[in-house]
C-alpha cells in the first residue's frame, strides 16, 4: 500500500513537473527566438515561472501540504537560492562556448526535476506530507 502511494506521489510530481517544464520551454523559446533576449535572462524569467507554477500545485495535491506555506515557500527559495546561480551561471558559460542553448535548458530542467523532487520530499514537505493518511483514528467506545 505505501509503495502505492510513492508512486502516484512520483507521478503526480512527474506530471506537474511536465507543465511546469512546458511553461518553462515556451516562454524561453519567447524570450530567446522572438524577442531576442540573453540566454541567462530568457533562462532566469522562465525558471521563476515554472517554479511557482510547479510549487503551487504540488504543494496542493502531490505532498498535500496547507499548512506554514510561508516557511514552504522560504524552503523553496533557499533551494533555488543555490540552484538558480549554478544553473544560470553554468548554462550561460556552457551556452558561451558553443553549447545549444536547448541542450542546455534540457540539461537544467532534468536536474532540477531530480534534485528539486527529493529536496520537497524530504525537506520541504516532510513534516506535513500526507499528515491526515497517517492519522489513526481512535475506535469511539459505546456507552
């Protein structure tokens, strides 16, 4: 039953990280082919938008997390506080040396899906995850 359950959580997270990842490709894609913007800051903007995207939906329904969203939210930020520097940084020197800027992106995306699933998993949302399955009521004795 609980392997169950960790694997509609990985397919839950899987499937809004794929929405986020869409959002994060199209606008890109705007920022880099049509409006012509550096890669670090087509690659910045779309990173913040699939991030809030991607934690408000699964702080709802994949870890089912309502409570302390503030202190979620800073866990997040800490975590993209380390990731967004390395990522941008890296993919624009990647990017300035030849590197296709969508291999890059792809490359960026794969290892924040990975990294970002088992920091929500274990940090972020440890606490709180499933609270209310995990709760055992008691049987009501009957007078």
């Amino acid at each position: 039953m609980q392997n169950k359950k960790e694997l509609i959580q990985a397919l839950k997270f899987l499937g809004f990280s794929v929405s986020a990842g869409v959002i994060q490709v199209l606008s890109f894609t705007l920022l880099n082919e049509i409006l012509l913007v550096d890669y670090w800051v087509s690659y910045l903007t779309a990173l913040i938008l699939s991030v809030l995207w991607n934690f408000t939906l699964n702080r709802k329904f994949t870890f089912k997390s309502a409570s302390n969203v503030p202190i979620a939210m800073l866990k997040v930020a800490l975590f993209y506080a380390v990731f967004t520097p390395l990522s941008t940084l890296g993919g624009d020197y990647l990017e300035s040396i030849g590197w296709n800027e969508y291999l890059v992106l792809a490359i960026s995306m794969a290892l924040n899906f990975v990294l970002e699933y088992v920091y929500q998993k274990f940090f972020v949302f440890t606490d709180v995850l499933n609270k209310k399955e995990d709760v055992k009521e008691e049987p009501k004795e009957e007078k």
